[in-house]
C-alpha cells in the first residue's frame, strides 16, 4: 500500500467510477466514498473534513487552488465552475459552464 494522500483517494474515488473531463461528482459523495475506502490508500486515517477541503484546493483558479499551489499542477483537477457548488466537474479545457460564466 502506498500512503498517497487525501490528493491521491481522491484521484481514485474519479478513475474508480471514470469519472472524467466534463464530467460532474457530488461532493458528498467523494467525501463519503473516499472515508469509507482510504484504507485501500493510505495508512493513517484522514478525517472527513480533510477530504472536503482538498476537493476545494483542486478546483482551478479558486482562492483555496491559489493558496495550496503544488508544483507540477498536481492540484488542476476541477473546473473552476465547481466554487461554491455542491458538485464538482472534473476540469476540461473547453468546459462550456466555465466558458458561459466569462462571457
């Protein structure tokens, strides 16, 4: 086992259900499934609401992003039309929310 992170349970709640670009998750249910699994990741329990804040680190270009920057972009995983929503879209380039929203 690898002990890979709230970052990392994450990353796999989306290539567990192919989640991808453009695609929505709820929040509650990536929080749930990811406390219900992290034994399968890492070797420290990782409370609830940790999971709840990395998800608000992985959308781009929210204050949360900006302030948790990771080299290497680690941390680019959702649209920036995620902020405040009780759902996150899984970041896409050409994300038709996002563009709608800067228009």
């Amino acid at each position: 086992m690898r002990d890979i992170g709230a970052r990392g349970v994450i990353l796999a709640y989306l290539s567990m259900f192919e989640i991808g670009p453009g695609k929505k998750a709820l929040r509650h249910d990536i929080e749930v499934w990811c406390c219900d699994n992290q034994h399968q990741y890492v070797k420290k329990d990782i409370q609830y609401d940790t999971y709840r804040q990395q998800i608000g680190n992985m959308i781009v270009e929210s204050g949360a992003w900006k302030d948790a920057y990771v080299e290497g972009g680690l941390n680019d995983v959702f649209c920036p039309c995620s902020a405040g929503e009780s759902y996150v879209v899984v970041y896409d380039p050409t994300c038709e929310i996002c563009m709608n929203s800067t228009e």
